[in-house]
C-alpha cells in the first residue's frame, strides 16, 4: 500500500471553527489532492497541488484552503467549518504523468455540529 | 470537459455469477482509465488499469479492456463472491482535465450466498 497518512480520522467540531487535516505521504509523490465524498455526489476534488507550494482548485474549493511546504504534506484548512462540510475527506497522492494512477488514504470523517 | 458514466445500483448478484459493470466516457485526446473499489469504512483502492486503446487491465479475476471506438470500459468478473460487495469506481486522467482524475458516480454491487 501507498504510504499515506491522514489525521485525524475522526472529529467533530463547531460551526464557526477552524479546522486543518493533515496528509502525509512517504513516497516522495509529486502530486497530491484533497477529495469530499458525500452520499449522492460520489467524489468532488477540492483542491490539488503540482509541488512544493504549487496548489490549484477543484471543483468545490470554496471555504477551503491548503498548504503544501514540504513534499511530504498537504494540509487542508476549513477557514471557519460550516454543516455543509460535514464529509469524508480523503487524501491521494500520485507521481506524474497520466498513466499513473492515484493512491487514496484512508480518509477522514469530519462532522460540523 | 471530461465525464464518466456508469451504470447505475445497486447491482445485486448471487455468488458465482457473472458480473458486469458498464462504464462510458468522454473526453479529448487519450487519457489512462482506471477502476477503483471502496469497501465499507475504507478508502479507494486500484483495482486495475489500461492506458492505451485495446490494452486489458485485470486484477483479482476482474478484467476491463480499453475500447476506443466505443468510448467504454466495461468491468467484469467470471464468478463473483460475497467478498467482491463494494463501490466501484471508474475513472479517467488525462483528457482535458490534466492531471485530476475524473470520477464515475460509482456503482454498490451486492453479492448474496
């Protein structure tokens, strides 16, 4: 298994809240994603990076933000947690070129009360 | 831009029997395909791959083959087994969408004994 990393795999927090999730990876990957999944929509890219410092939006990126100083981790930030990001989050990390596919975490279930 | 379409579930099969999981796509140029599988509580994992037109990705008794003309990427299985009960995922990368990987709605596939 690809070496990921997420934490932490459970929290709830309150509306109105900051909240970071981290991913970290071992296999010196260049690229890296923040995916939601959520019954009835399947999975939503929020946020990507390309390398060090070098991020770009997905689909659904507002009210998110990330950070990637290392190439071991990529943090993704809730500014202020709304319900509407009550989700799974889940981290992939992937090494470049096409045909590479990506390798999922296991995932982080975040409930916004 | 790029799409996935898949069959919709729940897919519901006896064990032993012969499963199919239609996939379609769209998209520019030639991207790399990919099925993933989620089982319950965890994360996507690659279950197999083709990144050229006619090439057959297979893992685990399932197979898909890369269909160009056709524009498909159709998952099987000889004889399924309770084991197989998951979400699958196909997905595309590559097209106009770059480097994110672009998801199909998934599809729940139920084996009963």
């Amino acid at each position: 298994d690809a070496g990921i990393t997420q934490s932490p795999r459970h929290k709830v927090t309150e509306t109105g809240t900051p909240v970071t999730l981290r991913c970290h990876q071992t296999e010196n990957h260049r690229y890296m994603y923040w995916y939601r999944q959520d019954p009835g929509h399947g999975l939503r890219l929020i946020h990507y990076s390309y390398g060090v410092k070098d991020t770009d939006k997905g689909e659904v990126s507002d009210g998110y933000s990330v950070s990637r100083s290392k190439t071991e981790d990529f943090l993704l930030t809730l500014e202020s947690a709304t319900s509407s990001q009550t989700s799974v989050y889940f981290c992939a990390i992937s090494e470049a070129g096409y045909n590479s596919p990506l390798h999922f975490g296991n995932g982080t279930r975040l409930t916004v009360t | 831009g790029d799409s996935v379409t898949q069959m919709e579930g729940p897919v519901t099969l006896s064990e032993e029997a012969f499963l199919t999981i239609n996939c379609t796509y769209t998209a520019t140029g030639y991207p790399s395909l990919f099925w993933y599988v989620q089982y319950p509580g965890e994360g996507l994992q690659l279950l197999l791959k083709a990144t050229k037109a006619d090439d057959k990705g297979s893992n685990k008794g399932f197979e898909a083959t890369y269909r160009k003309e056709t524009t498909s990427f159709h998952l099987e299985k000889g004889s399924v087994q309770v084991s197989d009960s998951a979400v699958y995922f196909c997905a595309l990368r590559g097209g106009a969408e770059g480097d994110k990987l672009v998801f199909g709605a998934g599809t729940i596939l139920r084996v009963k004994s």
